[in-house]
C-alpha cells in the first residue's frame, strides 16, 4: 500500500499542479462582481505605470523618429503617405472588435492578448536591417505598423470600457489629467533623449542606422513592460449592451441638416491637415538636412505650446463661441502651413531656423483650439443623450479623410518631386542680367503645403454654414479634451493632429458595471447616458506610436 501510494502520489500532484495552474491562470483573467476598494487602488496604480510605459513607447517608435528610420531603409513619400494612413484606417477595426468584446466579455483578456502581439512588432521592425533582406525592408515595415495598429484598435475597443468602469467619476478626471501630464513629461524627456542619441551615435559610429533600431527595441519592450501593468489591473464584470446595430447607431446623425455641414466641415479639415502633416519631418530631414535632435526638440516645443493654450482656448470659447474660436485657431494654423514654403528660398537661409520655430508654436497653439472646439460644438449640436453616436460619426468621416489624404498626398509627392515653380525679379542691362529678388520658389513637397493651405481655407469656409446652437454643461468641453485624447503624433512634428479622427466606438453600447464595490458604486450612482458620452479613451494601451 506504501509502495502504490509513493508510486502514483508524485504524478497526482504533478497533474493536480497543472489544473492550479491553469485555474490560476483562468482567474487571473476572470471579471469579478464586486471590486473592493485596494483592488481599485491598485489599479488605478497600474493604469498610471501603463500610461507611462506607453507614452515612452510613442516617444521611441513614433513621430520624426519612425520617418528617420523609414527613410533609412529606403521608404518614398508614397511609402510616408501610407504609413500616415494606417492608424486611421485600422480604427475601422474597432466596429468588428465590439462584437468580439460582447461575445467574449474577457475584455482584459483581449487587451493583453491584443497588446502583448500588436507590440511585438515593435521588436521585428527594430531588427528588419539585421534579419531581413535590403528588398524586404520597406514592405516588412508597412505589414509591420499595420498589424500593430490592427492590434491596437482591437485592444482599445476592449480598454475603453474596462478603464471606464474601473475609474469612480468622483475624481476620474483629475486622476486622467495627472497621468496625462506625468506621461507626458516622460515622454518629452524621452525624445530629447533620443534626438540626441542619434546625433551622437551617428558621429561615433558614422551609420545612424544601430541607433534607431536600438530606439525601436527599447520602445517596443517599454510597451512590453506596459503590457505587465495592464494584466495586474482588476476588470469589472461587463453589463449588458443593449440590441441596437452599430450601424444604425453611426446613421442616426445624418439626418441632422446641422451636423452634416459640421461633417463636410471637418472632413474637409482633415483632409487639408494630412495632405501636408505626415511630411512635416521629411522636409526638415531631407530638404532642410537637419538633425534629429532638433527635429525632435521642435517636436516638443509644439507640443508644450498644445497643452499650455488649452485652457486659454477653452476661456475664450466660453466667452465668445466654438464656432469663433474655430475660426481663428483655424485659420492660425493654416498660416503655419503656408509658411513652409518660406524656409527655403531656395535653399535653407538666414530665417529658416526662426520661421521653424515660429511654424511648431502656431501649430500647437492651433490645434488646441481646433481639437476642444471641434468636440465641443459636436457635443452642442448633438440632441442630449445622443452625443457618443455623433461624436463616433464625426471621427468615421474625419479617420476616412485622414486616411486617403495621406496616401494620395505620398503618391503625389513622388511624381511632383522634381518640378519646380519660380517667381523672380530679374534685372537687365547692358552690363548682363541679374536677379534682384526671389519672391516664390517652390518645389516638390512645397506644392503639397500649398494645396493643404488651399483646402485649408476651403474648410473654413464650409463651417460658416454650420449653425453652433444648444447647450452643454460647464466643463464639458474640458472633460471630452480629456478623455478623447489620444497620442496623436505619429509620423507629425506638430502635437495633436490625430485628436479629430480617433474615437473608441466601445463606448457607443457602454453600460456601466455591475456589482463593484461601495465606494465606486457610490461614485457612480448618478449613472446616465449624458455622463457616459464623454468618457473616450486616452493613452490606449496600443496607442504608443501615435501618442
């Protein structure tokens, strides 16, 4: 009897071992009724980490940095056009992914599935010069940034809800705009860093390639390590959704004569701002030969100046209008286009480097005020209680706009890249000609600055049939800046183009949780759908490159 029990106890154990492991595992990513308050606690702990895992990822692997890299490995502009394209593209995967997440109802369990593959990636475009052929190069990086975005958008479908639920509305927004600013700050420190990694390990080792596939791996693993802090975050059980198509949804607001001139308006205005903005960094990289450090330094700047006018747009739409406020802010930053063209005549000058910097601060200034009172003025003229469908129509049209801008700019950009347009003073005389002054040089990437310019105007223009009418609650704007922002950057030099076109349609079915704990079902027994409509996803755990 001793023998049989010493001879199957071990393999009992070692079975009944595997079960443990696999019930551990099962409950590791099982939603729970009720949260107590450590368990929120450490969440909202976790959520931090992972805001700021995920900025230092946008910082290392987006922006001026991913073009460098692009570059290097051969992309055309076309090849920059396309890459622009993909984040907006894939956010149509976010419709499908909402039927995934209500027939799987694991929403922690697809964010860090969806995550932990879509930013693995990151680690096969830092070695795509080590491990993959010259010819393969360019195509392995394009199928690389797709399926990371594809990943994203599914993962944010999920996170969305989840962070919702598990964030109490008594002081939700103060804990976002406190990550916000941390992340941000990390972030800014981040890509300085990198700039000046590359200009001094080129020097030293005379290939700039090493470096940016070193950037590339750390970013990728920072949001690797960000992937760790979302598994150990509680998830609330899901509620349930309620019977309604999303497409049904999502048509609802065309039948508003208002809101489809806000709709022309404002794909009209994405359209303008990506015909130029994904090759921001190639002009100064290829035209203007400057370093990345720089690059990278005015990168910052316009994004210190996107988040310190914010609060003075918002003061001044309070006081005057969004439909005001859209105008000029608008209107600012269509200067800052049209000034590209000046920093070259023909070639850099005395005043390139000030108009530079001039150029960066309108357009961060800009965009703040674009991005709050465009949502602003979609919150007001959507009938109450119907906003989150208006909002998710708006950003549809405008992710479409900001999707084939881009492409179709890049191919232009080639075909054009060797044109040019002179308008010159010259002198004559018996003692020979001479150019007086050069009033307007433009070529290659210049046209697409002053066709973005061109549409621009025309986008201004159609919002002058838009009626701004209804109210919104003190602070609202404030609140949707707050939760509908994402890490925009992504191939842009300029902070926050990418706010307009993104939205986490997750939220167009939201129901708050059941059965979570005293505090929190506390903080958010004043549940309604007006509430909800504000609560958009920022910092999603797949949105490194563009944040």
């Amino acid at each position: 009897m001793t023998g049989e029990a010493g001879e199957h106890g071990p393999p009992k154990r070692r079975r009944t071992g595997r079960r443990g492991d696999k019930r551990k595992a099962r409950s590791w990513f099982q939603p729970k009724d009720h949260l107590a308050q450590a368990e929120v606690d450490r969440g909202l702990r976790m959520l931090l980490f992972d805001g700021i895992s995920t900025q230092v990822m946008g910082a290392l692997t987006g922006g001026a940095l991913l073009v460098g890299y692009a570059l290097l490995l051969g992309a055309s502009n076309k090849t920059i056009g396309l890459i622009a394209a993909i984040p907006p593209l894939t956010q149509l995967l976010q419709i499908p992914a909402i039927l995934l997440v209500e027939k799987i109802r694991r929403r922690k369990l697809l964010v860090v599935t969806c995550t932990s593959i879509g930013r693995m990636f990151w680690v096969v475009v830092a070695t795509i010069p080590w491990l993959i052929p010259r010819d393969y190069w360019v195509p392995t990086l394009v199928a690389s940034l797709f399926l990371y975005f594809s990943a994203a958008s599914l993962a944010n479908a999920a996170f969305n809800s989840w962070k919702r639920d598990l964030l109490p509305d008594a002081f939700m927004a103060r804990f976002l705009a406190s990550r916000l600013t941390v992340a941000t700050a990390v972030a800014a420190a981040a890509t300085l860093l990198a700039g000046l990694s590359i200009d001094q390990g080129t020097r030293m080792l005379g290939d700039p390639l090493p470096i940016y596939s070193a950037l590339l791996l750390f970013g990728g693993l920072g949001g690797l390590l960000g992937v760790g802090f979302l598994g150990r975050m509680p998830e609330p059980r899901m509620a349930i959704a309620d019977n309604s198509s999303v497409f049904e949804v999502l048509a609802e607001p065309l039948a508003d004569d208002n809101f489809r001139k806000l709709l022309m308006f404002l794909a009209a205005w994405n359209f303008a701002v990506n015909l130029a903005a994904p090759f921001f960094a190639v002009y100064m990289l290829t035209r203007l030969g400057m370093p990345m450090s720089w690059v990278l330094g005015l990168s910052v700047a316009s994004q210190i100046a996107n988040v310190g006018f914010f609060r003075i747009w918002g003061a001044l739409a309070d006081r005057l209008s969004n439909k005001t406020v859209l105008s000029l802010s608008g209107s600012l930053f269509v200067v800052s286009i049209a000034l590209w063209p000046f920093t070259t005549m023909p070639e850099r000058w005395a005043l390139t480097l000030p108009l530079l910097v001039v150029i960066h601060l309108l357009a961060g200034i800009s965009t703040a005020g674009v991005n709050l009172c465009a949502g602003s003025i979609t919150l007001k003229l959507a009938p109450r209680g119907k906003a989150t469908a208006f909002l998710a129509t708006n950003a549809l049209t405008s992710g479409m706009a900001a999707t084939i801008a881009p492409a179709l700019a890049g191919t232009v950009a080639d075909v054009i890249a060797r044109d040019r347009l002179q308008l010159q003073f010259n002198w004559s005389s018996v003692a020979g000609d001479r150019t007086l002054l050069t009033a307007l040089d433009l070529s290659g990437l210049d046209f697409l600055f002053v066709a973005a310019a061109l549409f621009g105007l025309y986008a201004l223009h159609r919002l002058l049939a838009v009626s701004e009418e209804g109210e919104i609650e003190e602070g609202a704007a404030l609140e949707l800046y707050r939760e509908v922002r994402r890490t925009v950057r992504n191939v842009s030099t300029v902070a926050g183009l990418r706010r307009l076109t993104y939205f986490p349609y997750s939220l167009l079915f939201y129901r708050p949780a059941r059965g979570r704990s005293t505090t929190v079902d506390d903080a958010d027994s004043t549940d309604s759908n007006d509430r909800a409509e504000g609560d958009a996803s920022r910092d999603s755990p797949g949105s490194g490159a563009s944040g």
